[in-house]
C-alpha cells in the first residue's frame, strides 16, 4: 500500500531503522508515524500512493470561469459539474461525492460547449449564414423606410409557438404608429413561412421586417460580447431553461443599445402612441408605503442609442447571469441596475408608473379576460376599461398567466383587441393557442 519512490541519501540509515520500528506498532500510531516520516523527510522526499483515494485534484475552486460572478460561484460549480457528470454518468455519482472532491477536468468544456453551439445553431446566431446579413439587412430597412420610430421585438421560439396574440401585438404598434418600423429578431420568422405570416402587413404598406439573429455582430463592443464568448465556449453555464428566453433579456438590451429604439415583448398590446416617451422604463409595481417602485419590469424599453443605463444593464447581464433562477437576467436585473445608479448624475431616463405599460399586475391579468358578470361587476369592467385607455400607453398581458385563458365577449381585453386591431375581421382571436 505504502510505497517509498526516493530516498534522501544523507538519511538512509536513520529511515531504514525508523521504519523498521513501524513494524512493532499498533496500526493506530502507523498514520502518525507516516506524519512524522514526512515532516522528518521535508517536501520533496516521499511520494505518497494511496491508491483509489486521492484522484481528485486539489485545485482551487477560483479557476473557474464562473468565477467572475462572485456571489455564486460555488453553487453554479456543483451545477456545471452535475451536468457533465449526468451526461456521461447518470447514476454513478452524487452531489455530495462532487462537493467533496473536485475534479476541474470533470468541469464538461468541451462537451457542454458542444451542446452549448447546437442549440445556438438552432437560435440561428453567430452561423456562417448569418454573418454580414444581419448587419445588411437591418442597415438597409432603416435607410430605405423612412422611420419615424424603431420598434423591436424579438422570437426566439418555434413558428409553430406564435400564435395570434404575437400577430395582434404587431398590429397594436401599427395601429398607433402607422410610420414605424419594425424590426423583428427571430430564428424562426425569418424565413418563407415566416414571410407569409407577416405578408399582410407589407400589402398594407406597413415596414417591417423579420431577421435572423447574429449575435456577434449585435453583442460586439460591448459586455455582452465578452459573456456571449464565453458561453459559446461553454464556459456559462446556461442554466436548466431555455436559453432562448435568456438571450432574449440580453439582445432587446443589445439591440436598443446599438440601435436606440423601443423595444416591446410579444405579449405586449400597445394602446397609443409612446412618441412623447424617450428614455423611460416603467415600474410593475409600487411599494404602498412609501410609494415608490418596488419592481421593474424589462417587457417595454424607450431608450436612445448607446445609452448609459443600457450599458449597465448589459454589464449587469454579463457580470451576473444566472440561467437558473427565473427573472433574474430580466425584470429583477433591470430592477437592481437602476435602485443602484438612482440619484446618480449622467443617468438621464425617467422610471414611469405601472399605469404606463403595467396598469394590471400579473396576480390579477386574467380578470381582464372575463366578460361582465351581472349589473357591479359590468360597472366596474367599464371603469377599467375607461381608466385603461386614459392612461396606460401600452398593456404587458403576461403570457406566462394568460396565454390559454380564453377572451370572453364584452371583457376589458375584448374591447382593447377591437380599438387596437388592423385585420379585426381574421383576428379576433381566442387566444388560444
Ligand atoms: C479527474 O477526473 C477525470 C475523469 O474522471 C480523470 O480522468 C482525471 O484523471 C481526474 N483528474 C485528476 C487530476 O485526478
Ligand atoms: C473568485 O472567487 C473568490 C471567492 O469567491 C473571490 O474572492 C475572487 O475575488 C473571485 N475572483 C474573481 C476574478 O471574481
Ligand atoms: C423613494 O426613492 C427615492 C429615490 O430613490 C429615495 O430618495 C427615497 O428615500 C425613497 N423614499 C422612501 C420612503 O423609501
Ligand atoms: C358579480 O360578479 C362578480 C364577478 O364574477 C362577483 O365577484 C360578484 O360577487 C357578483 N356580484 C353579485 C351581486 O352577484
Ligand atoms: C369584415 O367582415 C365583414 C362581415 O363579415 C365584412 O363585411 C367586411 O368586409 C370585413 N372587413 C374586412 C376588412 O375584411
Ligand atoms: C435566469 C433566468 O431568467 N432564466 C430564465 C431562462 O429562461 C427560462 C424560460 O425559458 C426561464 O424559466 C428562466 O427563468
């Protein structure tokens, strides 16, 4: 079991002899004495093999990556060495093993960086095909439309996953701003399929277009870069959930940064016109006491180009990302970003009231969805409905809580989907998926 590579020769006798007085001890003191070999013996004497124990290499945690993050870097290790070890090995390895004994070369680069690439290949980034087009294409829209305001929206999803709610959420920009142009970013809609879903709109003479993403070039000079590099290097842990939602919080930042713009969720009905909005990001909530605003809420953005609360988000992003945890990269990051630049100079934007683009939060969405019940409640539906229009510029309806729930006739969104529709005949929809 012990085996003794080298001898320092000045000692050989007094070793030989030390050793063999091992033989008379208990096994309890044959640790201790090993301890004392060694010290005895200084560094560079014995190597020790204990064969089928100590594999693991005792490398630091910091080397990792993941590191840059800080508050979490131990969590998201366990995590990124749990999804490699699934991968190759189901069964045979518990977390606790894991905690216990690190092994940086069990940490996956090359296979989660693989995995990593596919599934950006799907999202239709930063390939071949897309290099140069995006940027073209884009440049060649804005020169050639004569747009009164820039609208973006992004679809990194399925085809087959829009349904007639992200198609009414295009006509509401339209509606109330008949002159912009709208930039799609999508890995699905740009394409034949794509084109005719978004065909009637270009007979009615609206600007749009639908262009595949290319991360390199939209992410370029700035954080996000940086972050993008790594994770397509496998270096990010992506998270359990899909990294089509995440990159979406990180290229609506992305592109308003490089563009300037408004950039608005498929879930998003506007209701008049944001023209008089510039710089401004919208509150989801106020907190009762103090009044002031408890959360924000990234689903509506107006920003400038190259603006410098972008450029924090964005940092924020690539500094802090954490795929698991929802909401973080979105509405809580933009939440942390502007509690902590607040009151400082050169921050020029201004945080507008849930009523703005919010005016329901997500706990009560779906009561819009209800038609009047009896005499109280149609009395109250009305002066939603009426206080709605007065003030609110835009409506999030939180998919995540209304996507299947059916419009009912005469309910609040009923109404709104009658003011805000240009194909009102084809599109009064149920919403159902
Ligand atoms: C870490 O684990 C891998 C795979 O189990 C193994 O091949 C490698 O030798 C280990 N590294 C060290 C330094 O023990
Ligand atoms: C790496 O993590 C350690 C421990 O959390 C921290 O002290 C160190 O500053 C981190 N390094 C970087 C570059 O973030
Ligand atoms: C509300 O927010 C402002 C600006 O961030 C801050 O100065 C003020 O102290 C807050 N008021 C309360 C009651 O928290
Ligand atoms: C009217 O309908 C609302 C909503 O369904 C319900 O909460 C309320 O109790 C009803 N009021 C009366 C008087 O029936
Ligand atoms: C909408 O439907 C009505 C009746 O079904 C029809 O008369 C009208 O022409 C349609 N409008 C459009 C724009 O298709
Ligand atoms: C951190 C974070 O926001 N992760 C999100 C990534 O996207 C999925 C949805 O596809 C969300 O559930 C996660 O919360």
């Amino acid at each position: 079991m012990l085996k003794m590579i080298k001898h320092h020769p000045n000692f050989q006798h007094t070793k030989t002899s030390f050793f063999g007085f091992l033989f008379l001890l208990p096994t309890s003191l044959f640790a201790l004495s090993i301890i004392l070999l060694l010290a005895f013996n200084g560094f560079s004497v014995y190597y020790i093999y204990l064969p089928g124990y100590l594999k693991s290499s005792p490398e630091p945690i910091k080397l990792l990556p993941e590191n840059l993050s800080g508050e979490k870097t131990v969590t998201k290790l366990v995590s990124s060495v749990m999804y490699a070890v699934k991968e190759e090995n189901p069964s045979a390895v518990s977390k606790t093993q894991l905690v216990q004994k690190p092994n940086i070369s069990m940490v996956p680069r090359p296979k989660q960086g693989r995995s990593t690439r596919q599934i950006l290949r799907t999202l239709g980034g930063s390939g071949t095909k897309a290099k140069g087009v995006f940027a073209s294409k884009v440049k060649a829209f804005f020169q050639n439309s004569k747009c009164k305001s820039r609208f973006f929206m992004t679809w990194i999803s399925s085809i087959e996953a829009l349904s007639d709610r992200e198609l009414l959420a295009i006509e509401s920009v339209f509606k109330s701003h008949p002159k912009a142009c709208l930039v799609i970013v999508s890995n699905s809609l740009d394409s034949k399929q794509g084109n005719g879903l978004l065909k009637p709109f270009l007979d009615l003479g609206f600007k749009l277009i639908s262009v595949h993403p290319d991360f390199d070039y939209i992410f370029k000079n700035t954080y996000a870069e940086t972050w993008f590099d790594r994770l397509k290097k496998g270096n990010v842990d992506p998270g359990e959930v899909s990294l089509g939602q995440n990159l979406s919080n990180l290229l609506r930042l992305a592109l308003l940064y490089k563009y300037g713009g408004i950039y608005i969720d498929t879930d998003v009905l506007v209701l008049k016109s944001f023209d008089r909005l510039r710089n401004v990001i919208s509150a989801q909530s106020i907190d009762p006491g103090t009044k002031n605003w408890s959360r924000l809420n990234n689903a509506v953005l107006i920003f400038d180009e190259n603006h410098p609360l972008l450029f924090k988000f964005i940092q924020e992003f690539a500094l802090t990302f954490d795929g698991n945890r929802w909401g973080h990269n979105g509405p809580y990051l933009v939440s942390r970003v502007v509690a902590r630049v607040s009151g400082r100079p050169g921050f020029n934007f201004k945080v507008l009231p849930p009523s703005a683009f919010y005016p329901v939060d997500w706990t009560r969405i779906r009561s819009l969805f209800q038609g009047p019940k009896n005499h109280s409640h149609s009395n109250w539906l009305n002066a939603k409905l009426k206080q709605i229009r007065r003030q609110s510029y835009a409506i999030h309806l939180w998919n995540r809580q209304s996507k299947k729930v059916e419009v009912e006739e005469g309910s609040i969104i009923d109404h709104i989907i009658s003011d805000r529709c240009v194909f009102c005949n084809t599109s009064k929809p149920s919403f159902k998926v």
